[in-house]
C-alpha cells in the first residue's frame, strides 16, 4: 500500500504559509480571523501528516472509504 502521506504536510505546510502572509503584509485587526483559521487547519493537516499510520493515510487521500476508527482518531487530532 503505497503511503500518500506527502499530501496532508503539503496542505499544513500552504496553510500555515497562508496564515503567516495574512499576520504579516495586511495591517488592522482582521487579519487575524483568517490567519487564525488558516494556522487552525495548517497545524491540523501537519499533526495527521506526521502522526497518523500509513493506513489512516491511505484512507484519508484515497478513494478507499474512511472507517470508523480513522474519523474517531482525526476527530481527535484536531
């Protein structure tokens, strides 16, 4: 079973650099609504990307249908 676990670092890794852009060029107290969010999700997506088994992995990015205890186990990492 070949690990796609690439995909959930790449979606952390462009969420958190979209986070980081939204503190850093806009100026005012909005900024921090969607950088908040953006950070939220990026740190989300690294956490399953680096700690999640290659099964859950498997189940997440494939097509194969996401079980019982793999939503249970991400419900819980996030």
């Amino acid at each position: 079973m070949k690990s796609n676990r690439h995909v959930p670092i790449i979606y952390g890794v462009v969420f958190l650099a979209g986070g980081l852009f939204f503190i850093f060029y806009f100026s005012g107290w909005w900024k921090y609504l969607p950088a908040a969010l953006f950070l939220f999700i990026g740190w989300g997506s690294l956490k399953t990307g680096w700690v999640a088994s290659d099964q859950e992995i498997h189940e997440l990015t494939g097509e194969a249908p996401m079980s019982e205890e793999t939503e249970r186990k991400l419900r819980e990492r996030l």
